[in-house]
C-alpha cells in the first residue's frame, strides 16, 4: 500500500509518473472532482503510448524550454515556471519515491508558481484591454469575483466531505473507484455507520454495504490484512461465522505476526460459544457441542468453552467427557468455582473419590 508501483512492467512505472505530474496541472486549473486518496490502482499503470504521457511530456517539456528562454530576459514568468517545476519534481515520484501515486497537498508549494503565473496572465490582459481605467477595474473586479465565489463554492463544498472520517471516504470512494485504500476505508466507514443506534433499523443493509466494497478492495488488492480484518467483522455482526473465520485466517496467513490475531481469535470463539449456548437453549445439544468443539480449535485455551461445553456433556449424560472438559477448564482457570463443583461432583459419581481442593 506504500510502494503504488510495486506491480508495474518495464517502463510502466516511469511513464505512469510522466501521466501523473498533469494530473496536478489539471487539478490546479479545474480543482474538480477531488480525492483524499491517490493510492494503490486508483491511477492505472500508463505505457509510452498512451496520450496523457505524451501529453504530459510535451506540456512539462514545453515549459522547460518555456522557462530557460524567459530566464535569459529576466522575465517574472521563468521565475513562476522554475518555482512550480522544482517543488513538482520534489513530490512527481520521478526523481524520489514519496511512496505515493499522488496527493492534492502536495502540489501546495508549486501553486504559487501556478498563482504567479495565472496573475501575471490576468494583468496584461487586462492592461491590453482598450478601454478606460474604470472598466478595466471593472472588468478585473467580475474575474476575481467570479473566481472567488467559484472557488469558494468549492470549498465550502468540499469542507463538508472532510467532516469525519464516515463522509470522507464514503464520498470519495466515488470519485477513486478503483483505489485500494478507498475501497477498504469505505468498508469500515459503513460498519461504523451500521454500530449508530440510530442505524439500527438498517445495520444488516449497511453491513452488507459495507461488505461490497471490502469485496472490491480485496480484489484490488488480494493481500490487503486490513480489508480482510473488516470484512471478518461485518460477517461476525451479521451472525456468519464460518465467513468471519475465513477472513481471519486469510489475514495469519498473510500477516502471522499480526499482533491483534489472539484478540480476533478469541472474539471468533466467543462466537461460537454464543451459538453452542443458543443452540442448547433449543435442546439442540450435539448442534451445540459442535459449534463449541469448532470454538475450541480457533482458541483451544478458552476456559469458558470448555466448562461450557462440560455442561453441554452433561446434559446428554456423558458424563466421562463433561468431567475431562471441566477438568480442562481448571486446568486453565484454577479458580472457575462452577466447574469445581461440578468435576467434584462428577468424580465422586464416577469414582466414589472426591477431589481435595
């Protein structure tokens, strides 16, 4: 997710950083549709013959040439074409690897040159204007006004996009369909949406949202731990287990070191110990000693499972396996008083021999 062009070809990386660099011209003249997020597949890889590169390379070159002649008259322009080149070619990938595709903040320094520039253009129009000093002033006064509402439209606009990190990303995912990280954070964002009590009556909707772009992120990006993570989690909301376990072995199998792995286990098997315990309320025993037995192997050391799966045993009179499951839970939890009692019960039934404490 930090290295966008891990995955391209010959000299897919170098051209798709050529298409890149007018991209941020592009934004600069018409700041229109924006994203908090350039990363991973968000811009497809680009061979050398592809227009936006040839385009790109004929504009930068242009303004190369453009602001070496302007140099040599001392011309204010070569000083707005050097400022917006040399801080673009800080942050364009080309010459240093930012480990980024692209970033609207990164293109802030190189708008003074754009700003220059576009002021300086602004100016000598203006000033060929055959016309009076009051209706230049006029004429000046509407492009600015026009410039400032417009712009400032667009902010305010904007702005609203950036209230949280729920209407960021479920917005931008929009305009970036095709990025990794948007996809993903989308994802979660609907989760956090379904967790509102207010959403309640829609959580399974949301969830299902939620799981739809988690899907396409992973599909970007088929080692994605994060995308995997959540998605486990909108499966365990919805009550799907088996879906929860899957993702959550895709995200050991590609980060084993992951550091929340036992939490994430222990919440699986918490589950199944919900569903065993449900189960048993519906007299639906061997159904519940199964779902338990399958918590037991995602976390073999959950003291609860087995005293709960003891009690399960004893239900159904196999008594020789609820006294070895309580045996278990003691074993893990000395100081579990409920399977005390019941071991010691189930060994003085069996053997005559009660244990001493």
């Amino acid at each position: 997710m930090n290295n966008p062009y891990l995955f391209a070809r010959g000299s897919e990386k170098i051209a798709t950083e050529i298409s890149t660099t007018l991209n941020y011209l592009k934004l600069l003249l018409f700041p229109h549709p924006l994203s908090a997020d350039y990363s991973y597949r968000a811009i497809e890889y680009k061979t050398f013959g592809h227009p936006q590169v040839l385009l790109s390379l004929l504009v930068h070159i242009g303004l190369i040439v453009a602001g070496v002649r302007l140099f040599k008259k001392r011309h204010v322009l070569s000083f707005a074409i050097a400022f917006y080149l040399v801080n673009l070619f800080l942050v364009c990938n080309i010459f240093l690897n930012i480990g980024a595709t692209m970033g609207e903040r990164l293109i802030y320094h190189s708008s003074v040159g754009f700003s220059i520039a576009l002021s300086y253009f602004l100016v000598k129009g203006i000033k060929k204007m055959q016309a009076s000093e009051k209706a230049k002033g006029i004429v000046i006064s509407g492009i600015l006004l026009v410039l400032i509402v417009a712009c400032g439209f667009k902010t305010i606009e904007r702005n609203a996009d950036w209230k949280n990190d729920i209407t960021l990303f479920t917005k931008d995912v929009e305009t970036v369909p095709n990025s990794a990280l948007a996809n993903g954070n989308a994802g979660a964002r609907y989760i956090d949406l379904s967790e509102l009590p207010a959403n309640k009556p829609q959580q399974k909707e949301l969830l299902i949202k939620a799981i739809g772009f988690l899907d396409k992120a992973i599909q970007i990006h088929e080692r994605y731990v994060t995308s995997y993570i959540n998605r486990g989690l909108a499966y365990y909301k919805l009550g799907d287990l088996s879906k929860t376990k899957e993702n959550w072995d895709m995200v050991e199998k590609y980060y084993p070191h992951y550091p929340d792995i036992p939490r994430y286990r222990e919440l699986l098997s918490n589950g199944y110990l919900n569903k065993g315990l449900s189960l048993g309320k519906e007299q639906k025993y061997a159904e519940a000693i199964g779902q338990m037995q399958i918590g037991l192997q995602i976390a073999p050391n959950n003291a609860e499972i087995w005293y709960n799966l003891g009690g399960a045993y004893f239900t159904v009179k196999d008594y020789q396996k609820a006294m070895d499951a309580w045996g278990k839970t003691l074993e893990l939890n000395p100081n579990h008083q409920q399977a005390a009692q019941g071991y010691n019960t189930l060994k003085k039934m069996l053997t005559g021999t009660p244990v001493k404490k």
